[in-house]
C-alpha cells in the first residue's frame, strides 16, 4: 500500500462554475495516483463539455457517468462507487474545494496507524467555513476533535453541545474510506438530505470500525453557494424529524435533544406554509421531547431564544441589520 489508487466520487447537477473549482483542485493535489470520477445526476451537456476540457491535462484519469434520469446525491455516490477502481474512495461534493496536501495527509494518518484497504475505517479532516457569502472570514471545524470527544458513537461525536455549540463535524468532502466499505454499505437511496449522516451512522454499527481524523483543515466549504443550491440547507424538517426517529438508537440522550433543538427547531420557524399559531403549536410539541435536564444546558436556552426572536417576524425584520444583534449572532452561532 505505499501508492494506492484513491478514486475521487463527485456527483454534480448542472453546476459547471462550482465544478470547475473542485476539478482544478483535485489536479492540484499533492499525491498523484488519483482518478477522478464525476456522476452527473442526470443529463448535462454544459457539465460534459467542462469536464471533457480537462481531459489529457494530466496524467489523472478523469471520466463522467450520466445517470440519465435523476438519481439523486446518494444513488450518484454509490453508482461512483460501483464504477471505482481505487483501494481508497474520497467523497468530493461538487460546491466545495480542497487544500493541495489533503489526500497526501490522509494518507499518512491511514499509514500511521498501520491500516489497509482491507481494513473497515472513515478518514476525515478539518475544514475551513467561510462565515459571510464575501468569503473574507472563515473559522475552523469541528471546535473539538474526535480523539478529544472521547465519543464512542458517532452520532454523539456530531451533535452533542457543549456550551453554545455542537463540539464536532465530519462533512462529507473531507470523507476518505476503503472501497469495500462503500460497496458493502452504500449510500441510501431517495433521501433528500442528511444523506453523509445516514452513511456515517449506518458505518457505525461495525464493531471494527475506525475513525481518524487529520486535525488540519484540508477541505473549504465554500459560502458562495446560494441556500437553494445546497441541498443540506433545503428545509425538509418533517423528514427530519422521521429520520430522527429512525435512528433514535444510535444518539444518545444530548445528541438526541441537541438534535431536536438545532435542526428541527429553526425547521418549523423557518417553515413558510406554517401559520403562527401552527409554528408555536410544533414547536411546543418538540420541546415536550426534551428532558428537564436540557433545560440546564445553555446551547439550550441558546435555542430558545433564537426561537423567541425569530417567531416575532415583525421585531425580527426591525433589527436583524442592527450591528448589535449581528454581534449577537456571531457569538452565538
């Protein structure tokens, strides 16, 4: 294993801009034995011609799939997959963008702890998130690392708070994990967001599995994408809320609420086909969930009062401009 074959999966439908940058990144790695596979959800002749440009470039090999009919994100990652000849697979989600060491760092963190590609792991690292759509300051995640979490589920790793903030995160573009995993436990199919959570907790019922994580931020989630065009920020909070329910075993009782109150909360505020009255009536119903002891936790009385502000539209909309409660934000999310 001193060179292996890494295959980079990015699904893509009909963003050539934001493609180009995470092609041309890939071209800039460090490591060199990569092929680069790019499924299009769908049909595209403009993402087609994009990629086609770059073929001969280098000596990476670059090919496109075009599912036909739409598949969506998890179908096009399996079928990826299916078509891969790498030991190594690294999710790539077209909208983001990697620093030129990332899969080299990998690599040498898999090596360092004498793993093979027969072996059952996920790899992630750090990531920088830009804070403002101008893209001028970013911060760093997750705040604490996997190894420090001391989390023996991943679910509890993800969305456990502490303090005012979610301790961890592995985004699906920092991602690098042995082929076998991915063509034992592919993707689900038809969901319409959450789809690296569902694969990650699906993983984690393995009793050999390991987590790594390269410390450094090798991967940039870019801000310059609109909310419409990512699909992880689309408001689907029922669908939420159900797979929540699904996987209840796999979170522990902080993750659990924390999920409540970070994901399904802001959900129904946010939710314009709901009433004021429909809104207070989902809200209250959510947090009848939560244990007294929640209530002991700031993150969660950070959340209530994000609720408190943000169902009060018209006080909302007077001062969400003000820079006192632009600071506000910041500090809190």
């Amino acid at each position: 294993m001193d060179h292996p074959l890494v295959s980079v999966i990015i699904p893509t439908i009909e963003r050539p801009y934001y493609l180009k940058r995470a092609i041309e990144s890939v071209l800039k790695q460090s490591y060199d034995n990569l092929e680069i596979i790019v499924v299009i959800d769908g049909m595209s002749s403009k993402t087609v011609e994009l990629i086609d440009s770059y073929k001969n470039k280098s000596g990476i090999s670059l090919q496109w799939i075009e599912t036909g009919k739409k598949v969506g994100g998890s179908e096009a990652r399996n079928i990826g997959a299916q078509k891969a000849q790498g030991d190594f697979i690294a999710l790539f989600d077209d909208d983001d963008e990697w620093l030129g060491d990332k899969i080299v760092a990998q690599l040498n963190l898999i090596k360092e702890y004498t793993l093979t590609e027969k072996d059952s792991f996920v790899c992630f690292t750090s990531i920088y998130v830009y804070e403002s759509s101008d893209q001028k300051k970013y911060k760093q995640l997750p705040i604490v690392t996997y190894l420090d979490s001391r989390k023996e589920r991943i679910a509890d790793y993800l969305f456990e708070a502490n303090g005012l903030k979610r301790i961890g995160l592995i985004q699906t573009s920092t991602i690098l994990t042995p082929r076998h995993l991915l063509l034992q436990y592919p993707f689900t199919k038809g969901l319409p967001k959450h789809q690296d959570w569902d694969w990650l907790l699906k993983v984690d019922q393995l009793p050999d599995l390991q987590v790594l994580q390269v410390n450094q931020p090798m991967v940039i989630y870019h801000s310059d994408v609109p909310k419409e065009k990512r699909i992880g920020l689309a408001n689907h909070w029922r669908f939420s809320e159900e797979w929540l329910s699904e996987h209840r075993d796999s979170f522990g009782k902080n993750a659990y609420e924390t999920f409540l109150l970070d994901i399904l909360i802001p959900g129904i505020i946010t939710d314009e086909s709901l009433s004021g009255t429909e809104r207070t009536i989902e809200i209250k119903r959510i947090l009848y969930k939560l244990s007294l002891r929640a209530y002991s936790r700031p993150f969660t009385w950070k959340m209530l009062s994000y609720s408190i502000i943000r169902k009060n539209d018209y006080f909302f909309k007077k001062i969400q401009h003000s820079s006192l409660l632009m600071s506000v934000k910041n500090w809190l999310f």
